[in-house]
C-alpha cells in the first residue's frame, strides 16, 4: 500500500485489493466524532461498500450486516455513536430524499456514511469529509480523502 502524506486537506492512497481498502475504512473510521457526515463518490463496483465496511468496523459492527444496498437505502446500527449507513444509488429524484427525510438523518451526532452521495449534493454539510474512489485496475483502487485536515484529524 502506498502512502502519499499530503500537507493540506486531500490524502491519497493506492490499495492493491479489498482489504487494503478496507483498512483505509478502518482507519478513517477511527478518526470520525459524532455528526460527521462522510460522502462516498465511485462509479458502480468501485469500493465504496468495501469501505464502508471498514468504517463502520471501527464502530464495532460486523462487516457481513453492511448490506451493498441496492435494496435497502437507510440502515441505522444502535451503536455508539449511532451510525448511519444511506445509499442513494436508487434515488432518482430530488423529492425522494426529502421523503426519505435525508436532513434529519444526517444531522445530529449521528456518524453518517452516504453512498453516491453527489445525488444529495444539495443537503450535504459543508464540512463533510468527501471520499472518492477510483477504479485503476481490477484489484486497484486511487483512493482519496478530503476535509479531515480542516479539523486537525491527521492520524489517518
Ligand atoms: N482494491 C480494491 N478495493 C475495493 N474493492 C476491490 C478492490 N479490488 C477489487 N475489489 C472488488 O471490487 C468490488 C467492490 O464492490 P463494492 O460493492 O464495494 O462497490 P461499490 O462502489 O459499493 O458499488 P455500488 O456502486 O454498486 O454500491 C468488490 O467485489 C471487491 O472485492
Ligand atoms: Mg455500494
């Protein structure tokens, strides 16, 4: 795995299979305090549920009951924090996350974790930590997170 140490507000990382993305997860994970709102943006099969998982590993949950959600939109975990895990995969309008009631549950001192998260570009705090994942070849993935530095998290 590589590590690219950067000065200010992005941080990349190189992952040569699932359970180096994983880690990743697991170590941003560590870092999140409750209401932080972290958005996922990758193109199908690019990692994001990967990463999920290892982020709500750090919250103590078991990565078989992260669902690639393709069916379920909101999986709320009665952990501490609690975690939110949304996934917008299948929304298609706007309307449809105010009838999902996307503010409430991203608000709060929730940890919240949103798949395609550039369908809810509008609701999304300012100082959301934003992750992008990128398909480099079949099992290589460019990984990037931006706005961890802002409030002095460098431990990642
Ligand atoms: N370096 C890697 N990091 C993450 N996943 C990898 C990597 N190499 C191969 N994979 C595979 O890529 C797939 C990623 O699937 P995953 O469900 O996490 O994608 P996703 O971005 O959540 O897709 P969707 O848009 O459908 O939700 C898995 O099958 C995983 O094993
Ligand atoms: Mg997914």
């Amino acid at each position: 795995m590589e590590y690219f140490k950067m000065p200010l507000i992005m941080k990349q990382y190189s992952t040569k299979g699932p359970d180096e993305t994983f880690e990743i997860g697991y170590r941003l994970g560590q870092c999140l305090k409750p209401g932080d709102v972290v958005g996922l943006y990758g193109e199908l099969g690019s990692g994001k549920t990967v990463l999920v998982k290892g982020i709500a590993r750090a919250f103590g949950i078991n990565e078989r009951d992260i669902t690639s959600a393709s069916f379920t939109i909101i999986t709320q975990y009665q952990t501490s924090p609690a975690f939110i895990h949304i996934d917008l995969y299948r929304i298609e309008k706007t309307e449809e996350l105010t009838e999902i009631g996307i503010y409430e549950l991203i608000g709060g001192d929730r940890i919240a974790v949103i798949e395609w998260a550039e369908k809810a570009e509008a609701w999304l705090p300012e100082d959301m930590i934003a992750v992008h994942v990128q398909y480099t070849g079949k099992n290589d993935r460019e990984i990037t997170i931006e706005g961890l530095d802002e409030k002095n998290r460098d431990n990642i």
